[in-house]
C-alpha cells in the first residue's frame, strides 16, 4: 500500500514526538496519581488575622487543623465549601474537639481585593463562628510559599475570578498533609467528622 508523502511525513514526526508525549503522560500521572500527598505539608510561615494580628502556621502539638484557601469573590465552590465547614464546626463543638484538638484556617489566595472587612464579612454571611477558626490574609509572596508548599494551583484570569485547585487539607500536629478533601459538592461534613474521631482515638 503506497502512502502520500505528506502522510508519511506526518506519521514520521509523530513517531518522533511519541517518546516525549510518553514523558509527559508519565510526569502527568505521577502528579495526580503518584505518592498520595508527596511533600506536602503547611509552611512555617506568618499570615495576618483579619484583625490584623499576626499568625504563624508553625506546628501545634496534638492539634489537627483543616485549612481551606479561598477568595471571596469565588461564585460557587468556595462559599459552598465554607458553609459545609460550618456544618462541620457545630459537630466539632457539640464533641467539644473544635479549637483545642481541631481548627479550621481560611487563607484567602486573592489578599488584594480580600481586606480585612471583607473576610469579616465573608465569614458573617456564611456563619462562621470565631472559635476555633481564623480567617487568614498574607501578602502575595506568603500566600504563594503557602500554596505551593500544599501544592494547591491558583490563576488569577483576566476578569477578576481565579482558576484554582479544589481541594482541602487535613494538617497534622507536624504540618504534613496527611488527608486531601474535596471542595463544592466534594466536600463531605460527614466523612471528615469521622475521619477527625478515628485520628483523636488514635492519638
């Protein structure tokens, strides 16, 4: 069977670029299929409340803390996420495990248009209680160290709204990343409840 020239071109290159498209899908699937949370963990760095005070993220013996990066401006799947963590925060407190054994952190990944007044608000609009919870604000370098160090992906478009991760973060008492979460309707109140009661049994 005799093949057109250009076809026999086109499958040459191809045949050239498979090696490098095997590459990629391998590098591709190790990130999203490889060591469950590799390196991941909350950096030891220092963010501001919405109050102005300073927070440090270092490690906090036998605490377990949910971290969860939003912008307030996020139409659906950030305040979906943060009112199924309020849900969970009333479980948290009716056990009494919310502020000594668990905490809930809020970092904002868009602190140019989240002030202070507008996290405030944010988080009186969806029925954040303030114990055993703080919003979060950083400037952009900290706010970066602090995504990449989760490896959580964050792209702020030309029209205001930010393409980004969705996911949540169970930190250990050493800042490791022991347990990603979904966000919007991935996000379970329920499955992270039982999951915080086996780890308080554990520990």
């Amino acid at each position: 069977m005799n093949i057109a020239p250009a076809t026999a071109i086109r499958i040459r290159r191809l045949l050239l670029l498979l090696p490098v498209l095997v590459l990629v899908a391998l590098v591709a699937s190790w990130v999203w299929f490889g060591p469950k949370n590799a390196q991941a963990k909350l950096p030891d760095v220092t963010l501001q409340t919405i109050d102005g005070q300073p927070y440090s993220l270092a490690p906090q013996k036998k605490t377990f803390r949910l971290v969860e990066l939003i912008y307030t401006r996020c139409p659906d799947i950030c305040p979906t996420t943060t009112i199924k963590m309020v849900q969970l925060q009333k479980r948290l407190l009716e056990a009494n495990l919310m502020g000594q054994d668990v905490e809930f952190l809020t970092i904002t990944i868009d602190p140019q248009n989240d002030t202070p007044d507008v996290m405030r608000y944010y988080g009186k609009q969806l029925g954040i209680q303030e114990h055993g919870w703080t919003l979060l604000r950083g400037d952009d370098e900290t706010i970066k160290t602090v995504t990449n160090s989760l490896g959580f992906f964050a792209n702020k478009m030309d029209d205001g709204f930010i393409s980004h991760t969705s996911s949540t973060y169970l930190v250990d008492d050493n800042n490791a990343v022991i347990q990603k979460f979904g966000m919007g309707d991935d996000f379970d109140p329920d499955q992270i409840y039982q999951e915080l009661l086996k780890l308080k049994k554990e520990g």
